[in-house]
C-alpha cells in the first residue's frame, strides 16, 4: 500500500490482507502506524465505493432480467400457464380429512365474541312426503346458515319515574329516590348517545349533523347536532383531569412518541 490513497493492486488470496498479528504491530514506529492506518482507510474507502457501484449494477440487471423474463412468461404466455388438476371440472377437489381453511369458517367461528340472534325457520304447512304423499311432521332435525347483519341504530327517549316514600305514621316527610347517575345531570341526552356522538365525531371525524342524520335516516328523530356539541365538550371536561394525568406521564419518559397535533372545531376552542 502507498500514501495518500494510492491503492497497490492485490489479489483476495494475498497475504498482505491478512491480519497483522500483535507481535508485528508492536514493532512499529509512530510513523509506521500512520502509514498503516491511512492506507487501511484508504482501502476501506475503495472497498466502498466498489460495493456500492456493484449493488448498483445487480440492481441494473435484474431489473433487466425481469423485463425479459416478464415478456417471455407473460400472463398470456401459454408457458406460464399451470396444468389443470385432475378431475371432471378441473377443480381440484377438496380431501375431507383436513380442516377447512379460514375463509370458509362460519361467521360465528371467525368472530367468537359477537352477538347471536337465533331464528327457527319453518314450513309455512307440513310438506307433503313424496314417496307416499303422507303428510309429514317436524324432525328435530336442522340445518344451520349463518350470516353478518346489523342492527340499525335507534334513538329512543327513556321515561323514569322516581318513586316518592311517604310516612305512614305522622305523614309529615317525603322522600323521592335519588336519580341514577350520568356524565351530564339534568342533561336532554343519555350518556350512552353523548358518548357515542362523541367517538363519531373525534375517532371517525365524521360531523356531528352528519350523525344527527343518518339516525334521521335509520327512523329516528331529527335531533340538533348544536346541543350535541355541547354535550360532547361537556364530556371532554369531564375527562380533562385524564388527560392531564397522560400529559405529565408522557412529558416524563424518555422519548416521547405523542402525537398532540390539535383537532380544531368551529364551534368552542
């Protein structure tokens, strides 16, 4: 190796690449180390810029083996096409022994935690038997389908009545039973629907009078999505303390990896 990046040129198998051992380092001079290490970086830098333009040329030629490859064996090729399996229709039939695959697994088995609503369907008159026109009775006997549906959603109003208690001694006190808590005391709306037009709003950011219509649309009441705003930056005080509690865990870690971009409104800050 020469100084100031002149390379000698070597063969792989030559022994000059080999390591130095110990013994031989310590017998160098300062400048001898010197020397040494800058053809070291020397080679290194070679040794780089020869990867780097050969990763560059195997990238070249496979892209150009592809495109040959791609026009021989296209998809109109009769080369590339696959031999039929045996049988009448050419599709090859499936062994009863294994497990049938995911995609033809029951509803219920694909999505173990969802309702199920059962129906028993039923001749509208007992069929009559074909063999000796006898009427014929119910087996015990069935056969299931399933299949995904929705329920579509519904507003309804809930009346309660608090019932009053009375003294029938003096008659001189009564009571009423304390109302059921709810996120908005004395609120118009349930927090079943705040919450609901709540993650509508924020998660699916869909607008509120969006949502206000299409329970319109599902036969419910047209109700006003400006109240419904309301209610929703009432909840968002609720559960403001949260947040806060979340900030200050997050400000403490080590990385923060919170995404605070500002989700801005028309109405309210």
């Amino acid at each position: 190796m020469k100084h100031k990046n002149e390379i000698v040129a070597v063969k792989l198998n030559d022994p000059r690449l080999k390591p130095i051992p110990d013994e031989l380092l310590d017998s160098l001079t300062k400048q001898e180390l010197i020397v040494l290490l800058r053809g070291e970086q020397a080679l290194r830098s070679l040794m780089e810029t020869l990867l780097v333009s050969a990763e560059e040329s195997v990238f070249k030629f496979e892209g150009q083996f592809f495109r040959i490859r791609r026009a021989l064996y296209g998809s109109r090729s009769e080369k590339s096409k696959k031999e039929k399996p045996e049988g009448e229709s050419g599709k090859k039939e499936r062994d009863p022994s294994k497990p049938r695959s995911k995609t033809k697994r029951l509803p219920s088995e694909r999505y173990p935690d969802a309702k199920i609503i059962e129906e028993h369907i039923t001749a509208e008159n007992d069929p009559d038997c074909k063999a000796c026109t006898g009427k014929m009775v119910d087996s015990g006997m069935h056969e299931v389908t399933e299949y995904v549906t929705i329920i579509p959603k519904e507003a309804v109003i809930v009346r309660q009545y608090r019932h009053k208690y009375r003294c029938t001694s003096c008659h001189g006190d009564i009571k009423t039973a304390p109302a059921a808590p709810r996120l908005i005391p004395g609120s118009t709306y349930g927090d079943e629907i705040i919450i609901d037009a709540t993650l509508s709003k924020y998660c699916d950011l869909s607008p509120m009078e969006r949502y206000t219509n299409s329970l319109a649309r599902q036969g419910s009441m047209k109700l006003p999505p400006q109240s419904l705003i309301a209610a929703s930056i009432r909840l968002g005080q609720i559960y403001k303390p949260i947040y806060e509690k979340i900030e200050i865990e997050v400000i403490q870690s080590r990385v923060l990896l919170a995404d605070e971009t500002p989700h801005r409104m028309l109405e309210g800050e």
